[in-house]
C-alpha cells in the first residue's frame, strides 16, 4: 500500500518511492520548504496519523531539526523521511491541506 495523504478529510493515494515530500510533489500536493528538501527548515514538517513505523528511523539532521522545533513525537519532516515497509500504509497530513 503506498503512502496515504489525509487531505480536506479524504485520503488520497501516492506513491511508495522516494522521500515523503518527493511523492506529495509528485502526486501535485504542496509542501511547505525553505530549504530545498536539505533538511534544515522544518517547513516540510507533518503529521503521522497512521504506519509511523512504517517510516524510515529519523537521521541525525532530522533529529536535530526536530528537537529545534519542539516537535511532537508523531511529526516527521517529509524531505527526510521516505517508506521502508512497501507493503505497509502510511497516513500523513498537514495543516495546510
Ligand atoms: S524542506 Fe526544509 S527541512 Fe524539509
């Protein structure tokens, strides 16, 4: 099951490679960045409704930036994390969608 994105209360279906904010894009869905997807920003940041363990482990980088954004613990930043578990589902969302 690809990645899942909650949007206006309906879920919508993207794809299953590449990091989260690459598949939002590719599916035409915005995510927030100021720097590029290089994981320094937090702009990217989103909710995990679903599957989080699904998800690949934060890195350093993500971990710092989101110990610098107070984070809560199902956020994650979309440029930084991809799908590990492809037969898995994974629901995200933001609060601009
Ligand atoms: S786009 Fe800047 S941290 Fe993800």
């Amino acid at each position: 099951m690809p990645l899942l994105a909650r949007t206006r209360g309906r879920s919508r279906a993207l794809g299953t490679r590449g990091t989260l904010m690459a598949l939002c894009h590719a599916a035409g869905l915005p995510v927030a960045s100021a720097c590029s997807g290089r994981g320094a920003c937090g702009r990217c940041l989103v909710t995990v409704l679903a599957g989080g363990d699904g998800l690949s482990r934060p890195g350093s980088r993500e971990r710092r930036v989101l110990a610098r954004l107070g984070a809560e613990e199902d956020q994650r930043l979309a440029c930084q994390c991809r799908l590990e578990d492809p037969a898995g589902t994974v629901e995200i969302t933001t609060g601009y969608w």
